[in-house]
C-alpha cells in the first residue's frame, strides 16, 4: 500500500474557542479497510472528517490527501484530489433549493464535462441504486430523513469517489432505515468504495467495519479491530461498549 | 476597561474588518472569471431586487409628498413656492432617494441574505457544495453582489422617480402651478448630481451584499444563531450605509470644487 492510497492526517492539533478538540492527533484511513471512528457526542468525530476533506484549518499538522499535504492550501489547488471523497453529512445537507435529481447531479453540472442526457442518465442510475429513483423531482422539504440519507448517498455517489466518508449516518432512523443504510455501505464496499464513518452506533459500526479508532477527551484511544476493541482493558472504551452487554443490565 | 480585554477586541474588530475585505475582494476578483452562474444571478436579481419594488416605490412615494409638504410650509412666507420641485428633486435624488430605498433594501434583502446563507451554513449545505467542487464565493456571493450593483441603482431611480410624483400631488394640493413644479426640477442640479444619486445605490448596494454574505457565511449555532446573524446584518449594513454615504457626499463635493 502506498501512500498515494491512502488519506491521513499526521501530529494535528485543532481548538475551538480555547477548547481543545484533537491534539497531536495520527490517524490513517488505507484505501479497501472500512473504518469507524466512534466516540462520545462533542468527542469531535465530524471534526476529523471535515480536517481530513480541508474544510477546516488545523492549528498544527498536515493532512495529507494522496501524496499531497492540504494544509494551508487554498481549495483550488486540491480540488482535484478532492474529488477522490465524497461525504454523506449527517443531515444529508441537500440543497433547498435543488430537486433531488439536481441535487444528484450538481458535482457532474458544475463540472460540466457531461451532456444534459448523459447526466440524466447518471442521475437515475444513482437514484436507483439506493432505491429513491421515483423521488427524482421532489424537493428535499418532502422527503423524508431515511431519503434524505438515500439522497445524499447518490448524490456522493454521482462523482464515482473512492472514498466515501459518513457523518452518523444513522441517526435518527428506524431500525428499517438504518439496516437499509447499512446494506447500501455494505454494497458500496463491494463496489470498491472505501467508506470512513463517525458514529456512536455499535451495532451499525460492527456491522459495516473492519477497523475501529474510539476518541476520548482529544485523543485516540483505541485502534484496532471489533475483537480487539471487545478485549479492551481501557476503562473509556469499555464504559462506552458496555450498554451492549446485555448481561450488565439487572 | 483592563487592556488586555480591550487589546483583544481591537483584534478581533480588525480581523473581521480584514477578513470582509478579503471577501469583498475576492468577490470582485471572480466576479470576471467563468462559470458565470447566469440562472443564480437572474433567480437573485429578482428574489433581491425586482421583489423589492413595492416598498421602494410606498418609501418614494411618501417621503416625496412629505419633502413637498415641509418645503411648501417653509417656502410659502417668502412667497418662493415655485422652487418646491427642485428641492424635493434635488433633495430626493443626491440625497434621500438612495439612502431611503438601501435602508429599505437593507432590510429586507441584507436579512434575506444572511438568513438564507446561514441557514446553508447550520445545515452544512455550504460544506456539501465546497466537497462537491464549487467555489462559494462564485457560486454564493458574486451573483448576489451582481445582482445588487445592477437593482440598487435601478430601484433608486425607481424612488426617486415616485418620490418626485409624491411631491408633484403634494404640490397640486396646495394649488402650485403642475407647470412651475415642473420646470422647477433641475433648477438646483447639474450633471454631477445624477452621477452622484447612481453611485451611492451601487455603492450601497455592494454594502449590502458583502456584508449579508459575510455574516451569513460566518454563521454560528443552530436556528438561534441564524436570527443573530440576521439582525447584525442588518444592523451593520445600515451604519455603513449611513457612514459611506457621507463619505460619498464629500467626495462628490470634493470634486465639485
């Protein structure tokens, strides 16, 4: 595996209004491993996803993209390297203003390579795969969240990325919902896609990773796998799996 | 105040001051570099300025007919009531027309703005659009400062242009020649004064956009913060509407010698 494969992020620091969010903060995501970040609420998973696409600024360290360092470029000059990743906000962070067909195919309109025909054609093809094909000219106020996360799924997926990060994507759905989101990243992996989540969901997370990172008050402690994560002796990662132990319960 | 609290909201003042230049510049800049976005800025134009007519032509409208009513109060001792239409023109068109019509604008289109582009923001549309390749500020700004630099000046002409007609029924209820109110309209202008009643709404205009941009964008929180953000534009956009348009003035009459 080269570098050239991968995306990582090396000695980052990163604060917020003196709060310190990551510090000295290493973490690799090698393209073919699907990862989950978990951790707390405010433990600042979506952070690292935001720092690893140069959407925010880290105080120190470099993120690096491929071969390339990020950090203190402006976006046109990693643009490019960029479109390697797509991300599924947690929300799904559709455009209002867009159907969800336009919404599909913004990446491939603003590109504008393509032929109105040829990105239709995407368009619908996307839709299908994640199963909302008849919501194609609906807008996101009428959909509801499970579509929403389906959308936003085509919609990372209209650009062919290698990488697809995902931001809770289960939050807040029925347990119909999350198993079809789960089925649909399991069919991404498949596909070849490498996918990057931050959850809290156990269930979600053990059914969809091979590889575990568990953040604690700004640090990683934990990497490894679902069975070495199981074994662990650290007390925050075992008070934060506990509540699956069902034995635990009186 | 303790220095160190006070050093530090200097800071903070002139690194917002610098970072909405930065953005003002760098709207200008993209302003003339492709994709032009043609359907945002037709869609802006109108949600921004054709939208707007209506309260610009009721702001024109009565504060034409009460420069007509204060002028031919005072003018009528003097028995000088025939030079009521060149001050409500000359007053209306350098002066009140363009502030009036961007207060209202400010109002309504600085709020619009902001509330739309923070909502973008809490939502993290603005995020989604970066990923998926677009630059914001060509895509978010620079049509809705095009769009403001071409309706602000339209609209004031609009004002000005109903403002002169408020006073014109004003004056023909105090049974003032229609002709004399007429002919009386430039007696008090000249050229530079037109120029002048152009640049401040494009001047304003700008204002608007940048500032309504700048805080949208830098939007913090939830629905709450959106609100905040909203109200600040307004708030900012106004005083610098008001403190650029004596600068305006002074530099008109500057030139005028």
């Amino acid at each position: 595996m080269t570098t050239s494969d991968s995306i990582r992020m090396e000695k980052l620091c990163y604060s917020v209004g003196g709060r310190t969010i990551l510090e000295d903060f290493d973490f690799h995501l090698e393209r073919g491993v699907n990862r989950t970040i978990l951790g707390v609420s405010g433990a600042g998973k979506t952070t690292i996803l935001k720092l690893l696409l140069g959407l925010l600024e880290p105080d120190s360290g470099s993120v690096y993209i491929g071969d390339l360092c990020i950090t203190g470029l402006p976006e046109s000059r990693f643009m490019n390297q960029r479109k390697r990743i797509a991300i599924v906000f947690q929300g799904g962070a559709l455009f209002d203003s867009m159907t969800v067909g336009e919404n599909v195919g913004y990446r491939l309109f603003e590109e504008g390579c393509l032929s109105q025909n040829e990105i239709s054609t995407i368009v619908s093809e996307k839709l299908s795969f994640v199963g909302v094909e008849a919501a194609l000219d609906l807008y996101p106020a009428e959909l509801s969240g499970g579509m929403k996360k389906r959308v936003a799924i085509a919609r990372a997926l209209a650009a062919d990325p290698d990488y697809i990060f995902f931001d809770e994507p289960t939050t807040g759905l029925d347990p119909i919902g999350v198993y079809n989101i789960c089925n649909l990243m399991l069919r991404l992996q498949a596909e070849g896609k490498t996918t990057l989540m931050v959850t809290h969901d156990l269930v979600t997370a053990f059914a969809t990773s091979q590889r575990f990172t568990f953040l604690h008050q700004a640090n990683m402690l934990f990497e490894g796998t679902e069975e070495e994560m199981k074994a662990s002796s650290t007390p925050e990662v075992r008070e934060f799996l506990q509540p699956t132990d069902r034995s635990l319960f009186i | 105040m303790n220095p160190a609290v006070f050093d530090k909201i200097l800071l903070t003042f002139f690194h917002e001051l610098q970072n909405y230049f930065l953005l003002a510049g760098r709207a200008v800049m993209r302003a003339f570099h492709r994709p032009f976005y043609y359907r945002e800025f037709a869609v802006q134009f109108d949600k921004l300025g054709f939208s707007s007519l209506f309260i610009c032509i009721l702001t024109g409208l009565f504060s034409g007919m009460v420069m007509a009513l204060q002028s031919l109060i005072q003018l009528k001792p003097f028995a000088a009531t025939s030079y009521v239409g060149g001050m409500v023109a000359v007053t209306m068109i350098k002066e009140l027309g363009p502030v009036l019509a961007s207060l209202m604008v400010a109002g309504r289109v600085g709020s619009a703005i902001t509330a739309e582009l923070g909502t973008m923001v809490v939502t993290e549309q603005v995020d989604a659009m970066r990923v998926e390749g677009t630059d914001i500020i060509k895509r978010l700004v620079v049509p809705r400062l095009k769009a403001m630099l071409l309706a602000l000046p339209l609209l004031t002409v609009v004002t000005d242009a109903i403002s002169i007609l408020g006073g014109y029924i004003m004056s023909a209820g105090y049974s003032i020649n229609p002709i004399m109110y007429i002919s009386g309209l430039p007696q008090f202008m000249v050229f530079q004064d037109l120029i002048e009643g152009i640049v401040k709404p494009a001047v304003f205009g700008a204002i608007i956009a940048i500032t309504g941009c700048y805080v949208g964008l830098n939007t913090k929180g939830g629905a709450e913060g959106v609100g905040a953000a909203a109200k600040q534009a307004v708030v900012l956009s106004s005083v610098m509407i008001l403190i650029s348009d004596f600068f305006i003035a002074k530099i008109f009459v500057v030139f005028r010698g």
